[in-house]
C-alpha cells in the first residue's frame, strides 16, 4: 500500500504536539506505517520533528522544577538544588565528599621491612 509521505509527516507533527511525545519511537507507534518506512525516508532526521520532540522535553522540565520548587518534599528540593547549585554547592551538599590529607611522612615505605614473606602466617 502506497503512503502519502507529506500525509504521514503532517499525522508525525500532529501526534508530537497531542499525546506530547518525546521519542521518535513513540512518533512511529501513532503512524500507520512500518518503523522500516519511518526511517527509509528519513524522518528521523527531520528538524521539525526533531524541534518539536524538544519543545516538548522543555515544557516538561520547566514544569517538573517548577513544581519541585513550590514541593514541601526534602528529596524534590534537593534534587532541585542538585540541578542549580554551583560546583561548590554541590560538593558542600555531597554526602560521599572525603578530603583527604596525606600525612605520611615516611616515603621510602618497604613492605617487606614490616613483614617477612618468609613468616609463617601464624607469626604474623
């Protein structure tokens, strides 16, 4: 069966902006064509379909840190700051962050010095 190509990109265009799709992958589930046709000719590549998956990703971002904002949940508001904060923030926030200090003063350490490969494990 033979396939409008303007149609079925104009029907691509028409899913995004409803259903507020996000992937080329969900563009071809709307589409009555095959995913091989899909990128046979090449819509994948089209910046208008490209343009308008992204507008979509935005407005959901925006949304979801505007809502994390006004959120009472410590665990949305740390994410939050996580996406915003400086790289100074970030590590004055992190949990994992060891400053670490070598205090070693001896630098011609030998391990055998301390143990003999020749002990038995039982000396040791």
């Amino acid at each position: 069966m033979a396939y409008d190509k303007q149609k079925i990109f104009d029907q691509a265009k028409e899913m995004i902006v409803k259903h507020k799709l996000f992937f080329i992958d969900d563009i071809i589930a709307f589409l009555p064509i095959a995913k091989s046709t899909f990128y046979e000719w090449k819509m994948e590549q089209s910046d208008e379909l490209k343009g308008l998956l992204e507008t979509n990703r935005v407005e959901l971002k925006v949304s979801m840190r505007s809502k994390w904002y006004k959120s009472n949940a410590p665990a949305l508001q740390m994410a939050l700051m996580k996406l915003i904060a400086t790289p100074e923030e970030l590590r004055k926030l992190s949990m994992q962050f060891v400053e670490s200090e070598n205090t070693n003063k001896n630098t011609n350490f030998n391990v055998k010095e301390l143990v003999s490969f020749d002990t038995p494990e039982s000396e040791v």
